[in-house]
C-alpha cells in the first residue's frame, strides 16, 4: 500500500472508531433513561452491554432451530412449536428478561450505528440540484 493509501486507510478507520463511540454514547444514554439511572451514576449491570449473557442452549437441536428460525413465514406448525418451545432452553425467568432486554439493546445500538452510515432512512428521498447543467 502507498503511503497516501495507508493515510486514507487510517483516517477512515479513525472515522469509523469515531462514529462507533458516538453510537455507543447514544446507546448508553438510551439505556440510563430505560433504567432511570441518572447521568453522574454508574450503570448497573446489564447484561449484553456491560456483562456476561446467557445464552439458551438447546443442545443437539440447535442448528434444527436456527433453520427454522430463518424460515419464519413458512413455519409448519411442527416447526412452529419447535421453535416456541425451543426459544429459551435452559434460561430461567431473569435470564429470559435479560436475553429479551439484550435483543433491545442490540436493536438500539444497530439503529444507532446506521444513523452513522446514514442508511437509517433519513436521507432526503429527493436530492436539490446544486450544479446548473451546461
């Protein structure tokens, strides 16, 4: 690589590291205000974002439950109930409000992350033309 790519490598990394932590603050404040916890407080806890979470285990049907989490709209309802009855193996109720609330806050730092790369939506569906034609 050319001395001038390296540069323009480097500042694009430094431009994605930077928009990741805007992100991330983002997140973090979306998450003091679903917890109530006040600016200046440490954030308890939270599984996902700041420790460990538990994930179910659902042994050897495991990859038979993935498969039939990608086809949600053409479930049987063999499959359907494989995949209701399968969907939190091995968790206890606190462990299933954290994986559920971690799924939030995976949703929200996502959103967060293409409002960085602008391909949330918000772009204008039409854009001024600022040039005059020749």
């Amino acid at each position: 690589m050319t001395p001038e790519g390296q540069a323009l490598a480097d500042a694009e990394l430094a431009n994605t590291d930077a928009a990741i932590i805007r992100a991330k603050g983002r997140t973090q404040s979306w998450l003091r205000q679903e917890l109530k916890v006040a600016e200046g407080e440490q954030l308890p806890n939270v599984p996902y974002w700041n420790s460990d979470l538990k994930y179910p285990n659902r042994g050897a049907q495991e990859l038979e439950w993935w498969r039939v989490h990608k086809i949600a709209a053409h479930r049987t309802p063999v499959e359907q109930s494989l995949w209701t009855d399968s969907r939190y193996t091995g968790l206890d109720p606190q462990q299933i409000s954290d994986f559920q609330f971690a799924a939030k806050v995976r949703d929200q730092m996502v959103n967060e992350l293409r409002k960085e790369q602008r391909v949330d939506g918000s772009l204008p569906p039409a854009y001024t033309q600022v040039m005059k034609p020749r």
